[in-house]
C-alpha cells in the first residue's frame, strides 16, 4: 500500500494559491529552479501545464523530464498529486 508524504498531503488538502512550484511533491530545489527557468514558477503554472496537455499522464510526464529533468519517480509523485488535486478542486 502507497503512502503519501506530507508534501503531498499538504498540496491535495487545499487550494495552490501561491504554492511555488516546488511545493509539489517530487520537485524539490533543483527541479524548481529548473521549472522557474522555463517560466514555471509556480504550482498553479505547472497544474495549468497538466490541464493544457489533457490531464495525461504520459505526455504531462514527458513534458515534466524535458523542462525539469524530473526521473521516473519524481514525475510519478508530481504527477499523482496533481491528478489528485485535480480531481478535488476542479
């Protein structure tokens, strides 16, 4: 059984406001200055990214290695938190 860390039950639990983009689970320092650099600076910019690509997991994790360099994991992490804030909030 998956758990899911604090970072991802603090993103899921309420609206992005002005979450940075790091803020998202399986994007820590690194990869948040990486999504920044591209013009991603914050988590609502990234979720808009998810919703442009049709909420894909696929291409939106393609999208995520090319802008941020984000491995397997970091992009299954980011994207499951999304999903799943998507799914709340929208």
């Amino acid at each position: 059984m998956a758990t899911t860390t604090k970072k991802h039950a603090d993103l899921v639990s309420e609206p992005l406001g002005r979450k940075r983009s790091d803020a998202l689970p399986g994007i820590g320092n690194v990869l948040g200055e990486r999504l920044v650099t591209n013009g991603f600076e914050k988590a609502s910019m990234v979720v808009g990214q998810y919703m442009v690509l049709g909420k894909d997991e696929v291409r939106f994790n393609r999208w995520l290695h090319d802008t941020s360099g984000a491995n397997n994991k970091q992009q299954y992490d980011c994207h499951k938190a999304i999903k799943e804030w998507t799914d709340s909030y929208m």
